[in-house]
C-alpha cells in the first residue's frame, strides 16, 4: 500500500529534497574525484595501470549494471528502505576505500561502493516524484536535482585536487562519511515509506537479462580497447550482451507484468531523454578523463591545479542548473536541451584547437562553456524520463536515465582508449593532438542532443507522448484491478 504524501509541509518536502540529493551529490562526485587521485595511489599502493583503470571503471561498471533492479527492488519492497541499505553499504565501501591496503582491496572497495550506489539515485528520484506531484513543484524539485548532478560530478576534481594536496588520497573518500550519516538520519525521520500501488512481482529474469546485457556493453568497452576488439574474451561478452539483449526485448514485450514496459520507448520525449542522456554523459566522460591526463601529464599540472581548472564547470552548473530547472518548468524542454547541445558542441569544436602551449585562460573559457552546457541538460531530460510514466513505476523509470547517464560516461572513456590510446600509455605524448578525434565525436554528441530536443519537443514528439499516456493508464487501472482481486 503506498503513503498518502498530500499533507506533507512545505518544509518537510524540503528536508526530504535535501535528503535525496545527498545520496545524489556523494554517487555522482565519487565517479569523478577519483581521476584526480590516480597518481597519488598508483605511487603509495604500486598499482599497474591496468590496477588503476579498475579502480575508476568499476564503479561505473557495476552502477550502470545494478541502477535497473535497484529502481523496481525499491518500488517492490520499500523506497525508503532500500534508500537506507544503499546508504549504509556506500557508507561502509567508502571507508573501506579509505583503509585500503592494497590495490586489490581498493578495486574490491569501490565494487562495493558501485553495489551502494545503485540503490541511491533511482530511488531518491522515484522518492522525489512521490512526494512533488504537481506539474510545476515537480519541475522544480527535478532542476535542483539536475543542479546536484551538475555541481556533484564538477566539484569531484576540485575537492578531490584540495583534499589529496592538503591530506592525502585516502580523505577523498573520508568525505563520503558525514554526508552519508545525515542523510541516513534524515530519511529516517523525515521521509515516508511508499512502494508500488501495483505489487508487481519481480521478474528475475527480465532483470537478469537486462543487467547480463549492460554489464556486457560496458565491460565490452571498457576492454575491448585494452584488450583489442577481436580479443576472444571481448568478442565472447560482447556476443553474449547481444544475444541478453535479444532475449530481454522477447521475453519483456510479451510478459503481461513486465519491470520495465517496452512500450515507455513509444514515446519520443522519453526516448530522446535517453538517448541524450547517453550523448551528455559520454562527452562529459570523455571530457573529464582527456582532461584530467592532458593537465597532469602534458602539462604538469598537480592535483589540487588540475582541480581548481575545473572551478568554471561548478560555477556554471551552480548557476545555470536551476535556471535549467525553471525553464523546463515554465517553457518546457526545449529552450534547455537547444542551449545544451550547442554549447556542449561548442566547446568540444575549441578543445580541437588545444594544443600543449594553450593559455590557461582559454582553457577556463572551454571549461566554463562545456559547464553550462552540461548543466544544462539534466533537468530536461530528468524530467521526460519521470513524467507520463505510471506513478507507481517511477523508480523503474528514472533507472532509465540513471543508467543511462552510466552507460554514457563509460562509452565516452571507452572511446578516449579508442582514439587515443597509444598515447595515453605512453610517457611523454603530445595527449592534445591525440585527443582531437575525440572532440569531433564530442561535436557529434552535442549536434543529437540539438537535434533529439528539437524533435521531441516538436507537435509530432508531443502527440507521442500522449497517445502513450491513455495506454498506459489503462493497463495500470487493469493490474491494479486484477491484484485487487
């Protein structure tokens, strides 16, 4: 049975807001402030590069493969119960991170973490549409989540560069502590429990599919550039994420009660939020990985440097994320998903003229322009992916766009491996010029989302969505019926 949620205070939504992007803003940092430590714990734990490609892939890996289950797990038995396990296992993976004595217990660690984290993001968004169910409050609510994303995944270079000069690497994750115990005590108190009207069953399989298929793409990936792409071990998962995906299409759209409704991918805004989610996410990848070994291996910078160089980034996602959020509430996606695709394109046509001798303050411009592109596409897409969905799957639906965004940082690190990976592993190499394929498909990236917001936000995108609308209601209306009975 679900919580009524229609008395809850103004202030009370406030504090459940602020409880959700905690989770939000410790998951998304810790995917990007570990790029900056990557030379401080190759050097004290005698990692191979191999070893340290790990320890940031993993996170990513398992993220992108659990972000699914976690969403309908937390529609089935408990959002804020599940919110809860999520919170303490990041909690107890982070200070085993900490603590870590060697590289494989490290790598080991951050799975752990990964496992945590993909009960948070989903989850707190299905809280947030729960709790904010009007049209304008609900948009709100999603540009200050979208704000967090952006702000989160920028502040991890930065606060990563001051912690690792100041203390050391390990504190990089000691800051994971605080902000998990407030947050575990404020869903306690604050937040209602609530699961899905429907008590649908788990499907195991569809869920196995899916997750055996994700893992696959992201682990073909992430090593068929190391490993070569004719590698048997590559070309085997990747034969098998095929054929999961194959199974998964066949076996969901004729299950009458499936976790994930097939038939969500007839509506264009939601299918284009998905597949802008993608694009962002991979530009946003490849950015932060190229850069992170252009400024510290080309160009010498240290680590608290290379962090402070991200500083634009920050600032443009603390102004222009809930700007975002404001626009998608009073106009629409459009404006914001227009504005950030030709400014993530942008951006990425002037990372082409980089070269081993660019001034720094042309560097900051590049990085305050990708900022405000990149925050600028959160709240829209966020806000497709939630919105015309049956209410009680919102946990099933945001893990869309969770994974989404996952999948898209780790096919745009797996692209930098792709075109630049001979100078990644060699000392010395002009990583600038090496990199300039990569900016090009970064200007491709920036063009779908221009392109995909245009058309989703189009009358023929629109009418989409709401010939879908009365579709699902009604077969929402008949499970909840049948399990009624």
């Amino acid at each position: 049975m679900i919580d009524t949620v229609d008395t809850t205070t103004p202030r009370r939504k406030a504090v459940i807001l602020v409880s959700c992007c905690l989770s939000l803003l410790i998951v998304s940092m810790d995917a990007t402030i570990v790029n900056v430590a990557i030379p401080s714990i190759r050097t004290d734990l005698g990692a191979t590069s191999a070893q340290m490609q790990w320890v940031v892939d993993v996170y990513t890996l398992v993220l992108a493969s659990l972000l699914m289950l976690s969403g309908a797990t937390g529609d089935r038995f408990g959002r804020r119960r599940v919110f809860q396990i999520g919170l303490t296992i990041f909690a107890v993976g982070s200070l085993a991170c900490s603590l870590a004595p060697t590289i494989d217990t490290l790598i080991a660690a951050r799975l752990l973490q990964g496992i945590g984290g993909s009960m948070l993001n989903p989850v707190a968004l299905s809280i947030i549409s729960q709790i904010f169910v009007g049209r304008v409050e609900r948009a709100r609510a999603l540009g200050v989540w979208g704000g967090v994303v952006g702000i989160s995944m920028a502040m991890g270079p930065i606060v990563g560069g001051l912690l690792i000069e100041s203390i050391g690497w390990r504190s990089v994750f000691w800051i994971n502590l605080p902000i998990c115990a407030a947050a575990i005590v404020l869903t306690a108190v604050f937040v209602p429990e609530s699961k899905s009207a429907t008590m649908r069953n788990i499907d195991p399989v569809g869920q196995a599919l899916a997750v055996l298929f994700l893992f696959g793409v992201v682990y073909t990936l992430i090593e068929g550039p190391g490993l070569g792409w004719t590698n048997p071990r590559v070309v085997a998962v990747a034969v098998l994420a095929a054929v999961a995906f194959g199974a998964f299409l066949h076996y969901e759209s004729r299950r009458p009660d499936p976790f994930l409704d097939l038939r969500f991918f007839r509506s264009v805004p939601f299918t284009a939020a998905t597949v802008s989610a993608v694009s962002a996410f991979a530009a946003w990848g490849a950015f932060l990985f190229m850069m992170s070994l252009y400024l510290q291996g080309q160009r010498g910078f240290s680590a608290m440097h290379t962090g402070l160089i991200y500083l634009p980034i920050a600032i443009g996602a603390l102004l222009f994320s809930p700007l975002s959020g404001r626009l998608v509430g009073r106009f629409g996606a459009r404006p914001s998903l227009v504005a950030a695709g030709v400014l993530i394109s942008a951006a990425a046509t002037m990372l082409t003229f980089l070269t081993a001798a660019t001034p720094v303050w042309q560097m900051l411009v590049v990085f305050a322009v990708f900022g405000v592109g990149f925050s600028m596409v959160n709240a829209p897409i966020t806000n497709a992916a939630v919105s015309g969905m049956p209410l009680d799957r919102a946990g099933a639906a945001s893990a869309v766009t969770s994974t989404s965004r996952q999948v898209g940082v780790s096919i745009g690190v797996a692209l930098c491996g792709s075109v630049a990976g001979v100078a990644m592993a060699t000392l010395g190499a002009d990583i600038a010029a090496a990199a300039r394929p990569m900016w090009f498909i970064c200007v491709v990236l920036g063009l779908g989302i221009l392109g995909l917001g245009l058309y989703a936000t189009s009358s023929r995108g629109v009418r989409s969505a709401e010939r879908l609308a009365p579709l699902i209601s009604g077969e929402a209306a008949r499970l909840e019926g049948a399990h009624a009975r």
